[in-house]
C-alpha cells in the first residue's frame, strides 16, 4: 500500500510539472522605430566612412615620403593605397574597395570627386549589385555635400548629405572614420519587395547628428553618434500605409537617455 | 529510409537477445508472487520539458536581434510572440521482453505547444499559434539491476514524428497552416522502476517525451 502511494505520488508531481511556460520574446513596442533608425543611422555612417577615406587620400598624395609612413601607421594598419592612371585605389584585405577619381584637392571649393565603389567589395553586408559612382564636393572650408544612389541586393538608397568634418580621431580606417563629423541632409532606402519586404524608410535629419567615436571606445554602452535629431517615416509602399506610426528620434550619449516620440495623425 | 532500417536493427536485436535467452530459468518470472513470465508490458508516462530538432538547431521563430544594425525591416517585425506554453510530453508505450536484460517496443507520444502572437505597437494578441506533434518511437531498453521489486535501466529510440502547426487569429480565422515530419529520438540515461505487476517508474533522460518523466506502467 505503501509502495502505491509512493508511485501515485511521483507521477503526480510528474504530471504537474509537466506543462511549461518559457519567456517570449522582448515586447518592445519601439522596436521597428529602432530598427528604422539604425538602418538610417547606417546610410549616415558609410558616408562619413567614405568621405574619411577620401581626406586620407587627400591627404597622402599631398604628403611626403615621411610623412606617408607616418599616416599609414597611424590610420591605414590593414589598408593599401594604390596611385593609378585616373586617382587612388584603396585596397582592404586584398580586395580592391574603392577608387577615388579626381584631380583637384578634396578640400578646394568646387572641387568634385566620384568614388568607384566595387560591387565585389562587401560593405557592412549590404552587397553592390554592380559598381556604384557616389561623388564627394566641396562647398566650404572643412566642409562636403555626399551623394549616393546605390542598389543593392536587399534595398536601394539615395543619400544626399552636407558634412563638416572636425578634430581627428585616434581610429583605424577600416574599422570607424577617422574625423569627428557634423551631418545634415535627407536619405532614403527602399527594400527590395521580393527579397525583404515593400517598404521604405525615409529619413530627414532635424538637428544636425554629430559623429564622435571617442565616446564609443571609452564606454561600450554609449552610442558613435552623440547628438541629434532625426524625422522617420516608414511606409508599405504598395498598401501606401504607414509601417509605424511615424517618429522623431533623439540621440543622446548615451542609450538609456534615447527619445522617441510618435507623432500624432489626424 | 533510415528510420525503417534502425526500426529493423531494434526487432533484430531483439530476436538476438530471445535466441540466447533460457526459457526454463524462473530468472524471467518478474512477479515471483504471482508465478507468471511478465514479457508484455504496457507504460503510461508523462515527461517534462520535451526537446525537438529545432530545440537543436535553428528555431523557427528566431527572436530578431535589434542590435544588429544592417539588418532590413520584415513584416514579422511588427510582431512578438508571447510566452510558449508546452504540455509535456504524454505516452503510451508497449514492451517486450525476451530476456532479463533486454526489452524492445515502441511508444506512441503527444505533445502539444502554443503560442500569442502580439501586435508590437498595441501589444494586443493578434492571433494564436499552436503545435501539435504525435510521434511513433521504436525504443530499445537494457536493464542491469533486476530484482522483484526494483529495476534499473537506460534505453534509446529513434522514430518519426508528425506536426500540426496552425495560426489562427483572435476571430477563428485560420491564417498560417503546416504539416511536417520530424524524427523524434529520446535517450534514457537511467531510469528506475518500483512494483510487480503494477509499478511506478521515473527516468532521468533527454528528448522528445522531455528531460525526465515519470508513470505507471502493467505487466502481463
């Protein structure tokens, strides 16, 4: 009787037991607002990349001998310069990256240089359907107008950006731009329907966004982008439907500190 | 394929063991008390915390990652999937034994899990997600300790599961529907049985019944 109970008791706390409840998913309700941001963020931060290669460029060819050792082991550790026919070639881990194609100095005004990105050339996992032509000019002292309009596999962009490059950072160009940044201007990415899904982001900057690494090395839970304001707007380009309600996103130091702020439709 | 030959590997081991077995050894009579060679039993058994192919390799429904900062905006985005409810896993299972140390049989198992799918800018439920498996599993059992009263054992089974998944939204309306095979498998690593006839059991092992279980099971 004993050894009955026993049994009956061991498969009822069994049995009990059995159902089990695990933890779902983060319910954050900002999520796609974050995930807009940061692929706009993204269209910001190659730009600046593209425009810190081009004043190091700049900056080579103008320089001497000593001079050239000095800012290739101070920012091109795992990066090649190559002099052509037509400009510069930079060459990132065997792969040739971009070609800079310009003969006047980056920093006159007026001045226009067209960057060659190649389409075999990977960046931040977007790959170019082919090779792309961006220019770089200049409108004022320490300062650039980038555009951009590329396709890639899983969206297209057009990026247009008036820039004012500052100090210069302690960084490695191939990992971060190398200069403090101040960017202003207006993109747009627009997903590929069949691979992702149909919708684009556009994306205004309200308050210049300002680019300062430094913060990022020296604490991991702050952000590259220190100040700022953005307008973003998403939108089911086939529905014509807004994918979110849309938003103003503040930047802040600091990611705990991050604003966002829906706006109301009538 | 692979499921049919190791389902034959099994019988064969099994009429391996029953050649070698010596039917005049009261060795097989399990219930002394009762005077009888208990070679047929049958198991009712619930588990906890069951495991499928997914829980091994990618899940489905792999939670999106906001960090990642090039990654598109996809319609799932606008969703979240709520707590997952599971079960346990339920069977009924048949053995047999031609020898002391060596039992062959197959259990027929349950599952079933769900899920709410919510709206991420309202959090309100926007439909119901739920699995229901049924797997066969063809199961091998090796018994080292085999008293009247107290058995120690570990077993292995590997067979085919079928799936049932559905998606169904707050008005009934069926939005997602799939059927699917998987191959269920369960390790026992040890396992304990108490009783004669009648008797309780608990397992520690891993798999698609779950993490450990327990039952009651007959012999006859």
């Amino acid at each position: 009787m004993t050894m009955k109970r026993f049994i009956c008791l061991i498969v009822a706390l069994i049995a009990l037991s059995s159902c089990t409840v695990s933890e779902g998913w983060d319910p954050n309700p900002d999520y796609v607002a974050h995930k807009a941001y940061n692929l706009a963020i993204n269209e910001v931060h190659q730009q600046i990349h593209i425009l810190s290669y081009a004043q190091t460029v700049d900056y080579y060819s103008r320089s001497g001998d000593g001079e050239r050792e000095t800012i290739e082991d101070q920012h091109l550790l795992n990066t090649r310069l190559r002099q052509t026919d037509e400009g510069w070639e930079v060459v990132r881990g065997g792969k040739l990256a971009f070609t800079f194609i310009g003969n006047t100095p980056l920093g006159e005004v007026g001045s226009v240089w067209s960057v060659k990105v190649n389409h075999n050339f990977y960046t931040y996992n977007a790959s170019l359907t082919t090779n792309q032509y961006w220019t770089i000019e200049c409108t004022g002292e320490n300062r650039w107008k980038v555009r951009q309009s590329a396709i890639y596999e899983s969206h297209t962009s057009e990026v247009e950006f008036d820039i004012v490059a500052g100090d210069l950072l302690e960084a490695q160009l191939e990992s971060s731009p190398i200069y403090k940044y101040t960017v202003e201007g207006e993109c747009s990415i627009t997903q590929n329907e069949k691979l992702v899904a149909p919708y684009r982001i556009d994306m205004k900057i309200m308050e210049p966004v300002v680019f300062d690494n430094y913060n990022y090395y020296s604490n991991y839970k702050s952000t590259t982008y220190t100040e700022g304001k953005m307008s973003i707007r998403v939108t089911d380009f086939v529905t014509g439907e807004w994918v979110t309600t849309p938003f103003h996103y503040t930047i802040a130091p600091e990611r705990s500190n991050i604003k966002i702020e829906y706006l109301l439709i009538n | 394929m692979k499921r049919t030959i190791l389902t034959a590997i099994a019988l064969l081991i099994g009429v391996a063991a029953s050649a070698q077995s010596d039917k005049y050894r009261n060795s097989f009579d399990f219930s002394l008390k009762n005077g009888t060679n208990n070679k047929h039993e049958v198991r009712l058994t619930v588990g906890s915390a069951p495991l499928f192919e997914d829980d091994f390799f990618v899940y489905d429904y792999f939670e999106p990652n906001i960090t990642e900062h090039h990654e598109m905006i996809h319609p799932n985005d606008l969703y979240y999937r709520g707590a997952l409810k599971t079960s346990g896993g339920y069977a009924l299972s048949y053995m047999y034994s031609p020898c002391r140390w060596f039992s062959v049989g197959m259990y027929a198992g349950y599952v079933g899990q769900w899920q709410k799918i919510h709206l991420r800018s309202t959090q309100a439920a926007v439909s119901t997600s739920t699995e229901r498996h049924l797997m066969f599993v063809p199961t091998v059992r090796f018994t080292y300790l085999n008293r009247p009263m107290v058995r120690l054992y570990s077993s292995i089974g590997i067979g085919v599961g079928f799936c049932r998944e559905r998606t169904r939204n707050v008005d009934g309306r069926l939005e997602f529907s799939e059927n699917s095979r998987f191959c269920p498998a369960e390790v026992t690593f040890l396992g304990v049985s108490v009783g004669r006839r009648l008797f309780g059991f608990a397992e520690l092992n891993v798999g698609s019944l779950g993490c450990c279980s327990a039952g009651i099971g007959y012999k006859f």
